[in-house]
C-alpha cells in the first residue's frame, strides 16, 4: 500500500488549489458557500485569533467524523462481504481508504497550525448492507450540503489555505462517494449489486475515488495516477 500524503505533499498543491476555484474542472472546483448579511457581520466582529480558533475546531471535528467513518466503512465492507455483496464491501473499503486519507490530512493541518489533534474512539452499528448504504448516504449528503460548506467559509474567514485545502479535498470526494453510495443501494433494491464496478482507484493525496480506469492525473490534486491506490480485493 502507498503511503498516505505527508503535509508537505499537501503543502504543494496550495497553489493548485488557487486555481482549482476558477477551474472548469468540475472535480477541482470549490463552491463557495453563500453568506447571509448575519453571517457578514459575525465574521466582521470576528478577531483574527477567534477566526483562526473557529478553524482549528472545525479541522478537529472533521478530523472525528472522518476517523469514525473510515473505522465505520471498513466494517461496512466486512459486513457486506458476509452478505454476499462483494463488490459493494469493495466500493465501501475504497470509502473507508479516502476518509482515512482526508483524516490524515486534516491531522496533518492541525499539528502545522500546533493545535491538539483528537482521541478518536469511533461509535457506530453496523447493521445490514441496505441500512449501511442508507447511513452512508446520510452521512456524505450532511458533508456536502452543510458540514464542508461551512467549515470551508470558516477557513476563508480566517485564511487558513492548508484547511481550506484539506476541507476542499475532502468536499469534493464525498460528493462522489454520495452518488457512488447512491447507484449502489439501487443496486441492490433492483438485484443488480454483480453489475457494480469490481475495481476503484484512491488518490493518495485527496482520497479522489474513481469506480474506473483513472485520468493520467488526479482531477481534484492534480496527482499522477501511477500513485494511485488500487482496490480490487478485500
């Protein structure tokens, strides 16, 4: 297995990231949460050590829940695995592979920043394969539509570029993992779980998950795919 992206690897792609938010790439793009007039003026009374305080418990948050789902998922393969499902269990390892890389790289940003990094005892239940699907989905559709917008403006607000960066990496995978987790579940309602891809690729440095053959370079960290982290068994 290749070794999870190290801070400095991370700190490289800060000048991608600036050009990833006028990118036409739909992968590398970075939507930018909108704000209210009170969202305004709240970041206005703001202090930079309050901002800066805001991202640094927002990069430890995300550090927790993306080490419970990487622990959560993992269980998730086994679990679909023991059902016969295994090219879901292999969709959910690959999951469970990116949340640990988009964990280590929030860890990475708060040992730079000098903050503490969590105790992570991951909680969870792992109930049947349609259930976990029906979790999972949960889970990235809550990422995507409000935890990763918001964490991402806080960065903005504070000008933290490497949590800006580790926030988007990990934004715009989940993206894809929700609609991964979403034709997997129709799968199964429709017992066509042996047509779902047997083969996924993991970026190291974003945890960007392709269900296909990938691009020469990563479309999210621009990294090669000759790095990439193949799944095709358990």
């Amino acid at each position: 297995m290749k070794k999870i992206v190290s801070l400095s690897s991370l700190a490289v792609f800060i000048s991608l990231f600036v050009s990833c938010t006028s990118s036409n790439n739909k992968d590398a793009k970075l939507q930018t949460p909108v704000t209210t007039g009170t969202e305004e003026t709240q970041t206005q009374n703001q202090s930079p050590a309050e901002a800066k305080s805001k991202t640094i418990a927002d990069l430890q948050d995300a550090f927790k829940g993306e080490s419970t789902a990487s622990a959560k998922y993992a269980d998730y393969s086994k679990k679909a695995e023991q059902e016969g499902y295994h090219n879901i269990a292999l969709l959910f390892k690959a999951a469970s592979m990116a949340e640990h890389i988009h964990a280590n790289n929030h860890k990475s940003v708060l040992k730079e920043y000098g903050a503490e990094v969590p105790v992570v005892t991951p909680e969870y239940t792992v109930n049947s394969t349609k259930e976990n699907l029906q979790d999972a989905i949960n889970g990235e559709s809550y990422e995507v539509a409000t935890m990763y917008p918001e964490f991402l403006q806080d960065a903005g607000n504070s000008k933290s570029q490497l949590a800006q960066i580790s926030f988007n990496y990990a934004f715009e995978v989940e993206k894809k993992h929700k609609v991964m987790y979403e034709k997997a579940l129709a799968a199964l309602s429709d017992n066509k779980v042996n047509e779902l891809p047997q083969v996924y690729y993991v970026c190291p440095t974003c945890g960007n998950t392709y269900d296909q053959t990938p691009p020469e370079r990563c479309g999210i960290s621009m990294t090669s795919s000759e790095k990439f982290i193949k799944i095709s068994s358990l």
